[in-house]
C-alpha cells in the first residue's frame, strides 16, 4: 500500500509540473515585490552577512580558520536554504487553504513548490561563494564540479521535513511558533560559523548526529578542501535524506485527509 502510494505520488506530481513551476515563480514575484535590487538581494544578502559575520568573528572572536570568509558562507548558504525552505514549507497548506477547497490538487505539491523555489533562489547565492573565492584568492579545486551534490541531497532533505511541517501545522498552529525555536538551537548545534574541533569530544559526538553538520561538512570538503568526503559521509547524506522524505510522505499522507476541516 506505502508502496504504490509512493509510485503514485511520483506519476501525479509529473502530471502538475506546470503548476509547480507556477507555483514557484509566484513565490519569487512575491517575496521580490516592489524591490528596487529584486533578485540581485539573493546575492547581496549572503555577501552583506557574510561581512558582518567575518567581522565579528575574526576580529572580536578572532577565529583561526583559514579563509574563514569562505568557509563562513559555504556553511551560511546551506543554512539559509534549510531555514527558509522548511519555514516557507510549513505554511504552504494553511496559505492555499482558499484553493484547495475549491479544485483538486495533490496537497503535496504546495510544500514541495515552497522547497523549489527557496531552492532557485539559493543557485543566486551561489554567485556570492565564486566572489568570495575570487576576493580571497582562495584556491579552485576540480572537485568543486560536484558542488551539486551536497545540494540535492540536502534538497530531498528539506522536502521530507517540509512535508512534516506543513501537516502538522494545519492541525497545531503552535508549532509554526516551536519551530522558529528549534531551527535556532538547530543552527547553534550546526558548525556555521565555528569548527567543531573546538567542541569537547562528547559534544562533537551529539553533534555528529545532525544531518546538517554532514551536508555543510560535505560542501565545504568540495569546495574549500578540494577533497571528496569518505564514504561514510555519502552514506550518512543519502540515508538521512531517503529516510527523512519517506517519513515526510508517510506523515503527509496520513494527515491530509481531514485538512478541509481545519483550513
């Protein structure tokens, strides 16, 4: 039953392709509207924070990473996506309550969208980590050909919690509140702006049970070492995102019965 629920949800969603893709470009006319920069704010943001960051951390924390302007924004970058895409994607249910109710669309489809499109905008700030490197005559490796990888891994990733938390906030409002909370203790749990060796040994065990710190540690491998990560950590990205997409549609799809009652 899981199983032909699964085969059936890939059949649909080829079906609704045009509608995701206009799904996500309302999502960017919107959060670019009456902009006068518009989309060039998907590359000053991460540039303009990062600044303020390496500020603050080299300077006043004086932090000893090499090129820590770089290895700043590659963590900042896959952060940002995660925290906005999953935060978009909770509210993408109760936000098309008015059309659900009137045509019939596979409910899965509104997070999923909200995931793209934070997705598109992260491939702008992009840009900003070629800057950066060009700025701090950081050295190109070949290896930053597989910058994509990480990135589809961490997408399927935010598509199963997505998923999650857009089912469970139309049935309990105070998690949209909850979650603004976790993603905080989340990101301080995540090496961002700090390298974990710092850490003492048992916290750098807890925190090698983020899914996160194996998506921005795999980035950052490409990109600033020029080395492609053990298998071990392919392993660890791929279980982490299958898993947390299998039980983003098992949940989703338990709970999307009775959305109509509460939307």
């Amino acid at each position: 039953m899981k199983k032909n629920f699964f085969k059936n949800a890939l059949l649909t969603l080829k079906n609704y392709v045009p509608l995701i893709q206009e799904l996500v470009k309302r999502d960017l006319k919107v959060k670019y509207r009456r902009s006068i920069l518009g989309y060039l704010w998907s590359l000053l943001n991460p540039l303009l924070m990062m600044c303020v960051m390496s500020y603050v951390f080299s300077t006043i924390f004086q932090s000893n990473i090499p090129n820590f302007p770089l290895y700043l924004i590659c963590g900042q970058t896959l952060w940002n996506f995660f925290n906005e895409s999953t935060n978009m994607a909770m509210y993408s249910v109760l936000q098309n309550g008015s059309l659900i109710r009137k045509v019939y669309i596979p409910k899965y489809i509104f997070p999923l969208s909200r995931v793209l499109s934070s997705f598109v905008t992260m491939s702008f700030s992009l840009l900003a980590i070629l800057i950066v490197m060009l700025f701090t005559g950081a050295k190109v490796y070949w290896t930053i050909l597989l910058f994509w990888v990480p990135l589809v891994f961490l997408f399927v990733f935010c598509c199963g919690i997505g998923l999650i938390l857009s089912a469970l906030s139309v049935y309990f409002r105070d998690i949209t509140h909850l979650y603004g909370v976790l993603t905080l203790a989340w990101m301080y749990a995540t090496p961002v702006f700090y390298d974990i060796s710092i850490l003492p040994a048992n916290v750098q065990g807890t925190i090698a049970w983020n899914p996160m710190y194996h998506y921005i540690t795999f980035f950052r491998s490409l990109i600033l070492y020029g080395q492609i990560p053990q298998g071990s950590v392919w392993l660890i990205c791929i279980v982490c995102s299958l898993a947390m997409l299998a039980v983003g549609l098992m949940v989703f799809r338990k709970m999307q019965r009775n959305f109509i009652l509460y939307i």
